[in-house]
C-alpha cells in the first residue's frame, strides 16, 4: 500500500543525507548516517535514547546545541548542498523549506507571546504576506490543525493551552511557512494516549493534504507501525536497519530490531503476568561504543567475529541492514 | 483450586481497602488572568480493594487522579473524605509515631529515580536507609542484607559504594526497587516505575518486578500507577481505569482490557498506537471520540466521560446529568460498576445496550 505519492517527475529525494556525523567535542555521537526522504514520505527515525536520533533530527539545518557539530556528511535539500547555502537562506530553509515540531510544546514556544503572534510572524516572513492577510492566513492554519475556537485562541498564551492543544499550534506554526518535510521530534511522547492519537491523525491527515513529506523521531515502534512508510532504526550513533513499515515489523532482520519488538509491551499479545523477552545491559554510551558490532555485548546470537569486525552495511532494494547474520542467511 | 472446605463468597479482608476518597486541591489559577478561585477536584470517590499479594493497575490519563490516588493512600496528602483500610487497621486515624512504626509495610517507587534518590548518598545508604530507621539488625547484617537485596535486584556487590549518579537510568530504578523492598513490605506503591525507561530496559524491570513478587518472602501487594496498557496487561491481576477522578471501569486486567465496558476504556485500547497496522476498525472509535479530558476544576455533571462519549452524546441531557451507578456481576464473577437509571425512569429502548457500558462512579453513602 504505498499512500505515499513517488516523486516520479524529477526522481530526486526531497532529503539526502550522506555520512553524516555529528560529535560533541571528541565523542561522537551520531556515526555515518545515510539516509533519504522522498516528498510525501513518512519516514521513521527509531531508536532509544543515546541511539543519536534527535542530534540526527537537529543537524539538519545545523540546529545541533553546542559544543555539538557536524564533523563529516552531506545534506542536500531539494537539489541543494546545505553547506553552500549563505546564512540567510539558510535561515530561510528553517520553517520555510524545512519545519519542526519538538516533543515538548511547551518549551519549544515562546511563553511571553501569544499564537496568534507567532503564526503571523512566520506567515510575514516566509511568505511575504501582509499584516491582514497574515491574520488571515493564521486564523485558517489554527482551524486547520482543528484547534477549537481559533479566533481566540489567537490571543491565547501557550501556558492557557493543554499539552495537546499547544501542540497541535506547534504543528501549524511549522507548516505555516510552507515546508516540504516536516521534522517531528518525539511529537506526542509528552501527550495522554488519545490526544496522541489526535495527532498522529492530524499528521496524517496534513500530510495526505499538502503532500508533506514527515521525518518522525521517536522510540515508539507502535506509532511507527500506525505512521510510517519507511522506517530507519538506529543503534549508538549508526542506522543498523532500513526497511518498509511491513516488512520491518513483519521479518525483521536485524538483532536489535527483533529484540525491540520482542521487548515491546504491545506486541507480546498473551496472558497478564508473563514475562517478556528483554534484551540485557543497556545502551553503550557514546565515546564507549564497542569496537565490533556496537549491539554484540547484548546480542543473543552474536559470535566471535561479531566482537572485532564492525559488519558492514548489506544494501538491497527497499531496505539494508548491518549484520554479519543477515548477509549469511541471504547466501 | 476450591480447597476441602466448601468455598464462600466471603473473601477473607483484603490488604487494602479504599472507599470513598476524596481530594480537592485548592485552584493555584490567579486572578491576574481573570480565573477565579475554584478548587480541582483531583480525586472523587474512588473505592478499591486490593488483596494480599495481588497487583492492581490504576491507568488513567494526566488529571485522572491516580497519583494523587497513591498519594492519599501512602498518606503523603491527607484525603478530604474517604477511608482507608490497610492490613486490618485504620490508616488513616493511626497516630505519627505508629504510622512511621507502620511503614516499614509499605514500600514505595517513583517515576523518576533520578530525583527520588538522594544524589549523595552512595547506594549501600540508600538501600538500607529503610532498614535504619527502622531499626532492623545489627550494621553488620544491614550490610549483608543490602548485598543481598543487590543481588536480586541484578546489581553487583560494587554497586554499593557508588553514588546514584554513576547508574543509567534502569539500574537506577533497580536500586529504588531494592529500596523499596529492603524492609519486605506487605504493599508496594508504583507510581509508573518504567514509564521513563527505554523500551529495551522497560522489559528487564518489568520482569524483575513479577520476579521479585514472588521471590519476597513478604509476597508483597503491587498498586501499581501507570498509563501504558501494554505495561499493565503484564503486570496486573486487576484493572481500575480512572477518569477526572473517578473509577469508571474495574475488574480482572482479562476482562477490562479483553472486553472493556466503559467507552472510555475502549478508547483508551483503541488510543494506544498499536502494532496491528493503520486502516484498522479502532480509527473510527477515535475520530468518534474528539476532544480532550474537562478540567477537573470543572467537571461535567453526570458521567465526567459523556461530554467526549460516543454513546453518551445520544442521550437525552437528563439522564446524562442525573445517571447513578450500581454494582452489576461480571458474567465470571467480579464486580463491575455500571450503570443504573435514575430513580423513576427507564431507559429510552434506543439507548438500552449502550447504557450498559456508560456508568458513573459508585455512589457509596
């Protein structure tokens, strides 16, 4: 089922991500990621936390907190090199080409002004409207992401909105600028699980309307199986598999993918009271990645050569993972 | 399973008994913004049982009142109304100093052990701080006991002479298990103990708690404070779904969560995002179901669900407002509240089978 309309016009990716490395002082933490978004896509970046996710998230459009930077790797947004653009379209890339929606709304918005405020200042910015026309346009983003009583909550300060309501404003405050991919950041892990629900659909729903394409960070594999297309799950700073949505939750290939679906509450449907299969140890911090396969330590099949020889990445159309086991059972 | 004697319907007193809680905090809105003062009515009338050794799961959303639920029955806040009943005393008359006496019975875990743990303090003192202040063994066989509780726990002997600090998060929580069971309490308060852990180390600490209920000599009762159904399914005999303050659904996890009969229930399985794919029937009990939770400054007359309820929303206005509950068997045996109609009235036949699903809390006078 491909919902996802194929950029079949210029076949160029919407987003191509190259190597990209991201270090914190000497330690890096995310490690050669490579990726690509078509327009329209749903693409899911997976991981736990100190998988290098988010910092993933952040690089594009160089947004990573100091002493973070980009070491190594390419981006290239519609056709253009992110490195070569000058500070100012750069500046005009955050929200107008590229928009984001943070997991806590609350922070993520400026508490001293109001929505209404806010949306008209990007609307002025990236779209080049005018006052009245911004209002305009504000008003009917607010009902878009199907806030209830837009025209005041217009002159609503963040802190008078619920969590799901805020959020919901974040949403139209990163589409309003007429972004092409949308970056999500854990969007509904600080919301109550039926106010989720609202807003998986408003993204959705968003994204089937404007043909947005949705890079969505999160460590939820639920949300992923009811979002994405695609999904990309990464372990300690590397993406170690990339398949479609069914696949990955149908034959999953990779160790850690298993062992996370394993290991989900969700998905061992059986009696109250069991056990659940856990995958021992614990994430390695970054800067103590192993030397070998980075999951080898908590692997229940891993073998000697596992332990000294980082397995390489085994490509195949619509997917890839990085497994010495993988590429044997294909053989 | 039925012994010699002829089984009754008496069950023995349970651990805990819970009826009629209430707690209403005073609104901290200022009238700067025109709010006038009004008080949130966190917790009303929530009645439970819970039995020796048993787990059972308060779920609800932000504002539902479960954690304020643990708090008034860890008497950390005291109720406004309400009993509450705990290895055959009262607990909530009990004195200070036979209350302080008392606790060593009643362990406790939060969320976050990042702040719930004194950062000072290496692990060996805080595990056994329990058995400190209550003056149990001599230091030495405090000590020997630590290393123990460690070792169930999964955490080396070393353990105990670091700090908090120099754990991740799930071996954090493993202390705060230790902790909380150093002085083998007969009730264990969770208040959602994994929801800040990582998928991977959620399972582990999961385990380790179904694990450590048995092995406890003490076999300790779970209230168990969570949101995540998944989680809930496997850990609970027992299920209480809360809603602005309310139990709106009880019985055996099985059934509530197999077969729920609250709508509200039913949107909460339908809410979780599931691993059984997009386009399947529960994305139209979503949509059906818009809005979010009233404040629980001002809750809704009536069922506090029906101003979001599907079924509720058909109703004539009088039955929504004035609707009482009663106890009805679950076909199986437990009890579940459901609905009953106002004194004097019938249902309308239209509404008859939905009806059986809406229900307001017990009126227990």
């Amino acid at each position: 089922m491909s919902r996802a309309p194929s950029d079949a016009s210029s076949g160029a990716p919407l987003l191509s991500v190259r190597s990209l490395a991201v270090a914190f002082g000497d330690t890096r933490v995310v490690d050669g990621v490579s990726f690509d978004v078509a327009r329209g896509e749903v693409v899911a970046l997976v991981g736990e936390s100190g998988s290098g996710k988010t910092v993933t998230g952040l690089s594009l459009l160089d947004l990573v907190p100091e002493p973070g930077r980009r070491v190594a790797g390419e981006i290239v947004f519609e056709g253009r090199n992110v490195d070569a653009l000058p500070e100012r379209d750069l500046r005009r890339l955050r929200g107008g080409g590229i928009g984001f929606v943070f997991q806590e709304p609350g922070a993520a918005l400026d508490p001293v002004r109001t929505i209404g405020s806010e949306l008209i200042a990007v609307l002025r910015r990236h779209r080049g409207l005018s006052r009245a026309e911004a209002r305009a346009e504000a008003l009917s983003w607010l009902s878009r992401v199907a806030l209830p009583d837009p025209e005041a909550r217009m002159g609503d300060l963040p802190h008078r909105m619920s969590g799901g309501m805020r959020q919901r404003a974040m949403v139209a405050l990163a589409l309003a600028g007429g972004p092409a991919l949308l970056v999500a950041d854990e969007p509904t892990t600080a919301l109550d699980v039926t106010i989720q629900a609202q807003i998986l659909e408003l993204l959705l729903r968003l994204r089937d309307e404007l043909g947005l394409a949705v890079l969505l960070v999160t460590h939820d594999l639920g949300i992923v199986a009811e979002v994405a297309d695609r999904a990309l799950v990464m372990y300690a700073g590397e993406i170690v598999e990339e398949a479609s949505v069914e696949r990955l939750l149908g034959a999953p290939e990779h160790p850690y993918t298993k062992a996370l679906l394993a290991s989900s509450p969700d998905a061992a449907e059986g009696a109250e009271r069991a056990k659940l299969p856990a995958i021992g140890g614990a994430v390695p911090e970054p800067g103590a990645w192993p030397r070998g396969c980075r999951f080898a330590p908590r692997c229940p099949s891993a073998f000697d050569r596992c332990t000294v020889e980082h397995p390489a990445t085994i490509t195949r159309p619509g997917g890839r993972v990085a497994c010495f086991l993988a590429g044997e059972e294909r053989s | 399973m039925t012994g010699a004697a002829p089984s009754t319907n008496v069950r023995p007193e349970p651990l805990l008994s819970v009826r009629g809680l209430a707690k209403a905090f005073p609104s901290s809105r200022t009238l700067l913004w025109g709010g006038t003062r009004r008080e949130v009515r966190a917790v009303s009338d929530v009645s439970f049982d819970l039995a020796a050794g048993e787990t059972l799961a308060l779920v609800g959303e932000s504002g539902s009142g479960k954690s304020t639920t643990a708090r008034l029955v860890l008497r950390l806040l005291a109720p406004d109304r309400g009993e509450v009943r705990f290895d055959g005393r009262d607990w909530l008359s009990l004195p200070l100093s036979a209350l302080n006496r008392a606790r060593r019975d009643v362990g406790v875990v939060f969320q976050d052990p990042g702040s719930s743990l004194n950062p000072r303090m290496n692990v060996e003192t805080i595990v056994g701080e329990p058995l400190a202040i209550h003056r149990i063994g001599s230091s030495a066989e405090r000590r020997e006991r630590v290393l123990a509780l460690l070792d169930a726990v999964g955490l080396p002997p070393q353990a105990a002479k670091r700090r908090p600090g120099e754990f991740s998060g799930g071996q954090r929580q493993r202390i705060a298990i230790a902790r909380a069971l150093a002085t083998e309490p007969k009730l264990v308060v969770l208040d959602e103990p994994v929801s800040a852990l990582d998928v991977s180390i959620r399972a582990q600490v999961l385990n380790l708690l179904l694990e450590l209920q048995e092995t406890t000599p003490s076999r300790p009762a779970y209230l168990f404070i969570g949101h995540d159904l998944g989680v809930v399914k496997h850990l609970a005999d027992r299920t209480a779904v809360m809603y602005l303050g309310r139990i709106v659904e009880e019985g055996p996890t099985r059934d509530v969560l197999g077969s729920p009969r609250h709508p509200y229930t039913a949107l909460l399985l339908a809410s979780r995002p599931g691993l059984a794919r997009r386009g399947d029937p529960d994305a139209s009990l979503r949509r059906k179901v818009a809005g979010e939770p009233a404040s629980p400054g001002s809750p809704p007359p009536g069922c506090p669900f029906h101003p979001r309820c599907p079924r509720g929303r058909r109703l004539p206005g009088r039955f929504v407002r004035t609707l009482g509950s009663s106890l009805e068997k679950r076909a199986g045996g437990s009890p579940v509240t459901t609905l009953s109609p106002p004194p004097g009235e019938t249902f309308p036949p239209y509404s008859r089978n939905g009806l059986a699903w809406i229900h307001l809390a017990r009126r227990t006078s």
